[in-house]
C-alpha cells in the first residue's frame, strides 16, 4: 500500500511537469513564435543533445519558473536594470570592437529587456553549474565557480558605484584577462581580414565576389526574397547611426543567401547574409557580410510587469536588439541597424572576420574555469552599469550599479550563498526536465510526423 502511493505520488509529479512543459513549448513554439512542425523537429533535436543545449532552448521555461519565486535581492519593480535577457556560458566572446581592438564580451542581445538584474545572474549561475558539469567538475567544484563569478560581479559593482571605474570605458583585452579568454583574444589577432569572406564567399567567373551555393549552412533566396530586401534597404540605411554612415554605395548590396543551422533558441526565425559593396577596390577583398536576422517580442517581456514607456521607446523588435548592443557595448558594431519586412521586424549587423567563442579544451582544468569565470562576472556588472547610459534618451533616469549594489546591501554572503543554492536545485531541474522532455519528444512530439493510419472503408468491414 505504502509502495502504491509512493509511486502514485512520484507519477503525478512527473505527469504535472510534463503537461506543464508540453503547455510552455505548444504555447511558445507553435502559438507564439509559430514554428514550423519541421523549424520545431530542429530546434527540438538540438535540444535533446544534452542538459546544458535544452536550457538554452527553454528560456520561457525557465522565465515561467524563476518569475514566480520571491528571491531576495531583486531590485525594485521601478527600478529595473536593461537587462541582456538570456546571459549563459555560452554568449560571450571574442571580437573586434569599432576602433579594430580585440574585446571579450557578451555577444547576443535578442531578449534584450527592462527587469530586475537578479534575472540575468540566475540564468547566468544555472548556466556555470550546467557547463562546468559537461566538463567534469563535482558539485563542490561548481558551487565554487558559481561564487568566484557571484564575488567578481559584486566587486565590479562595487566599484562602479565608487566611481573607481567607468562601466561607459570598461573593455576586456588581451592585456587586463587571462588563461582561456586571453587564449581566444590572440589567436583572433592573428586572423587575416578576409577570413570571414573566404568562409563564406568565392569569386565566380566574371571576377565578381558571390557568396559559395556549395556551403551546406547557406540556402539560395527566391526572386521575390531579393527583390523584397532591396526594396526595404533604405530603411536600413536611415537606421545606421550618423557617426558611422559611410556613403551611400558602401551599401550596395551584391548578394544574397538565407542562412540555416543557427543557435538553439534562434532556430526557425528568418536570417540572411547580405554580402555588401564596402570600399570599392578591384579584388573585392573589402566587401563587408552583413547579417540580417528576424526580431520578436523578448522573452523575459511575457513574465515582466508590463512597461508603457519602454514599449513607446521600443516597438521596433529590431530597433530594440541594436539599442540593447549599443548600450551594453563600449564600442557597438557600426554597421547596426533594422528594418521591417512583410510585417516582420529584422536587425541588421556585421558579419565580423574577428570573432572567436571559447573552445572547450582550453577550460578543462579548474583554473582556467575560475579566471575565466572572474572576467565574466565582471562583464555581467559592467553591461548592466553601462546600460543605464540610456538615461540621455529618458529611460532610465537613474544608475543602475547603484540600485542593485542596494539591492544587495552589506549581505555580500548571504547574496553569493542563496545564488549556490537555488543554482543547485534548478540545475538538477534542468536535468530531470531534460529527462522528461526526451519523453514528450517520443510520447507526443515525434508521433506528429508519423503517417496516420487509414481507416478502413465501412464496405469492407465483415
């Protein structure tokens, strides 16, 4: 009897989470972001690989959860930092700012939003525990990474807030970072400028630079698709900041190509490489990729106190994004800039030659996780300092650093001690999540691509 209820108990748990995940991704997914059957079977298959890829796929999973929890220091509803929205592991790297230098930073700014900063180091400390798993590391390893990343973000505040440094100048180079991170900054030095352009491009036999067809990840536009980007180029134009407007046949647009095989929680959203004229010279050497990607509604922004005067300011998706770059970023990409297309918000960036992620054998000893670690904690601080540069154009009429550094008060432990614990129980979570998603994938799921089975006429019943 007792083993009975036991069971019972532990089955209608499971069956209460299932049907609560089944919910969030029909809800999301199909309603919302209305993905395709074949854009979801993509994303999905991406996301059973391992705990750490469905995490980053369920960010509206995790928002539904951590948004209903009552966590100490959370700033004040009214006094909301500009968030990055999805910061992971996973979304920093390295690359060439618009002065030419090498910085490591964060890199995507998609769930960009208006919200308590707590949210950005909850993901960011799940994200730690998750990774640092994969390679290895026991959980008394982890609940230490988690608090040199907690103790540096805190540190980095701190200063901020005594004016000891300028979140508006603060960059991370090859001179003030170290172990896997300066790793990555010197080998980007060493890249050739035309690197991205040989991946992606080749010269056809009238000497013209095209992007390469025989790439597997770039997929031919139909007439129409062209035809409607060129006519919606202008907009871009008009959006490029005035400092960084080259003129006007610098945008000539070439070429052409829709992009595929993107990131998890981008897969089905539309994405192009637009190859562009650049500076003219004969072996089209600097002609500069451009990629536009399809922008929506943030994340976070379905789980947050609705904002009048943020979405008055921003109800332009991809307008959105490119401010979000522009004020987290020290020096933003000068190519930033949106447009709308066929009711579709779209942003549009440069395709950099200088760009480098993290490879995984360079963080597989302790050390090399936990300096690299402090360099994150510190960026997280200084992009949500940095963000209230906005206060110009009315958003934020007030610092940032010093509200959450408030937030936080005197309680530096406390603060590090609640981000171990809460960190462990959602990692183990995400796992058991995990579990249970790879058995709605073959419950529910996967049975949608199964042919149906005909019924048998009424005249050939017996």
């Amino acid at each position: 009897m007792v083993e009975n209820a036991e069971r019972r108990i532990k089955d209608t748990k499971k069956y209460l989470r299932k049907q609560t995940l089944h919910t969030i991704l029909e809800q999301f997914d199909a309603e919302i972001m209305e993905l395709s059957k074949t854009d979801r079977k993509a994303k999905y298959d991406k996301m059973m690989e391992d705990p750490f890829s469905f995490f980053r796929g369920s960010a509206y999973l995790f928002y539904y959860d951590v948004s209903n929890i009552p966590f100490s220091y959370h700033t004040p509803e009214d006094k909301p930092t500009w968030i990055m929205g999805d910061l992971h592991f996973d979304n920093f790297s390295a690359f060439q700012n618009e002065e030419g230098e090498i910085v490591f930073d964060v890199d995507d700014f998609d769930e960009g939003f208006l919200g308590s900063y707590l949210y950005d180091v909850l993901r960011m400390v799940v994200s730690i525990r998750l990774f640092a798993a994969q390679q290895g590391f026991s959980e008394t390893e982890q609940d230490e990474f988690v608090e040199r990343f907690a103790k540096s973000y805190h540190k980095q505040i701190k200063k901020f807030t005594k004016d000891k440094e300028d979140p508006v100048t603060t960059r991370f180079t090859v001179d003030n970072t170290k172990s896997a991170v300066k790793k990555a900054l010197k080998k980007l030095e060493e890249r050739k400028a035309t690197h991205e352009l040989d991946k992606q491009t080749t010269v056809d036999e009238n000497g013209n630079r095209i992007f390469d067809r025989e790439n597997t990840k770039l997929d031919p536009v139909s007439n129409n698709e062209f035809k409607e980007i060129n006519k919606v180029w202008d907009q871009y134009l008009q959006s490029v900041a005035e400092e960084s407007f080259q003129n006007k046949d610098h945008y000539e647009i070439k070429d052409i190509v829709k992009k595929s095989g993107a990131g998890i929680g981008s897969t089905g959203l539309k994405r192009f490489y637009i190859l562009i004229e650049g500076k003219h010279d004969n072996e089209h050497e600097d002609d500069v990729i451009l990629e536009a990607k399809e922008a929506r509604t943030p994340i976070p922004a379905y789980f947050f106190p609705y904002d009048e005067q943020f979405w008055t300011a921003h109800k332009h998706q991809g307008e959105r994004v490119t401010v979000t770059q522009q004020a987290m970023h020290h020096m933003a990409d000068p190519y930033l800039g949106y447009f709308t297309m066929n009711g579709r918000d779209f942003y549009v960036r440069e395709r950099s030659p200088y760009e480098k992620d993290l490879k995984e054998k360079h963080l597989q000893e302790y050390d090399d996780v936990d300096k690299t670690l402090k360099t994150m904690g510190k960026i997280a601080a200084k992009i949500h300092a940095r963000a209230d540069g906005d206060i110009e154009n009315h958003i934020l009429d007030y610092h940032s650093e010093n509200e959450i550094l408030a937030a936080i008060g005197d309680d530096s432990e406390g603060f590090i001690n609640e981000l171990q614990l809460w960190s462990r129980f959602y990692k183990e979570r995400v796992e058991q999540d995990h579990e249970l998603f790879k058995e709605w994938l073959n419950e529910y799921f996967y049975q949608l691509f199964q042919p149906k089975k005909s019924k048998t006429p009424r005249s050939a019943r017996k």
